[in-house]
C-alpha cells in the first residue's frame, strides 16, 4: 500500500519488504531520504488489510480498531 501525504512531503509505503512486512517505509520527499518505522502488529493481519491514511491526525485505520499513528 503507497500512501502520498501532501501536507507532509511524505510518502508512507505498508507491507512493502517481504523480510519485514510489519514496518513501515517513509520517505521525505523535502530531503530525499528513506526511513523505517517497525511496528508489532499483534494480531492484525498485515497479510492482508485495507487501510486508509487520515491527513487531519496522520493515523492510519484499518480493520476495525487497528490503528498506527506515524508522526
């Protein structure tokens, strides 16, 4: 999932790295550079999700009360 955060210059990728498919990817486009978020997914099916980005609280929501905020 590709996710381009205007307000930001940012671009979140989830579920990009087979090797680790719970992190994150951010890259700043303002100083072109990638960075890695990790994260513990506990039950959530990152296999497997649909989720959306809210740009007013820079969380992302997806299935049901799962959530991660990346700011």
């Amino acid at each position: 999932m590709l996710t381009l955060l205007q307000f930001t210059n940012a671009i979140y990728v989830l579920n990009a790295d087979s090797a680790n498919p719970t992190s994150i990817y951010i890259y700043d486009a303002t100083a072109k550079s990638w960075s890695v978020q990790p994260t513990q997914p506990g039950k959530f099916d990152y296999t497997n999700f649909v989720a959306i980005l809210d740009h007013d609280t820079n969380v992302f929501c997806a299935s049901r009360l799962f959530s991660v905020s990346v700011c």
